[in-house]
C-alpha cells in the first residue's frame, strides 16, 4: 500500500460519523447534499482576501475530503446543528482534505 492509499483510508476512518464527524447537509445551486464534516466552533484564521485582509478572527470552520468538496462556493450554504453557515473562504490544503471557514448568517 504507497502513502496515498494509507492518507485515504485514515481519512475515511476519520471522517466516519461513529468517530469524529458528524452529518450536514450542504445545499448549492438549487441542490443538496449530505455530507460528512469536522465542525469547529472557534477556528483561529488570519483572513486574507478583501477589507478584512491580515485581520486575525476566531470563525466557525468544517473540514471535509477534498473529494467531496468539489460543489463548495461562496454561495453554499451549510446547516449544522439547525443553525444555517455561509462560506467566508475555502483554501486548499495540501492533505487531502479541505477546510472551510464559515460565518453565521
């Protein structure tokens, strides 16, 4: 088995909703989707696009594979625990999973 297969199957593992992920539905362009994620209430970020560039703020954050986060756009919206979570930003990780920092709406 090389690296990739391992990085794959442990991301499996952890995003199995009996470990550590739990269940949203991400809705985008007129559809749905549920999907397996990583929520953090306070993720600490240094934004780096717009008016807000360089300024340090705790945000909300999920973390998914980056397979199952080809759909995600600034206009996704997310409910998580019946609250609903627009997208702020969704750089790329060089893992194999994707972080995106949401916001209340």
């Amino acid at each position: 088995m090389n690296l990739n297969e391992m990085m794959g199957k442990d991301l499996e593992a952890s995003f199995n909703l009996d470990e550590f992920a739990i269940l949203t539905v991400h809705y985008f362009a007129g559809e749905n989707e549920k999907l397996n994620i990583i929520f953090d209430e306070a993720t600490e970020v240094v934004l780096d696009k717009g008016e807000f560039a360089g300024v340090e703020a705790l945000v909300p954050s999920l973390t998914l594979p980056t397979s199952k986060a080809t759909n995600i756009t600034h206009k996704s919206l997310f409910v998580i625990d019946g609250l609903n979570y627009g997208v702020i930003e969704k750089p790329k990780q060089k893992d194999g999973t994707t972080i995106v920092y949401l916001e209340k709406e």
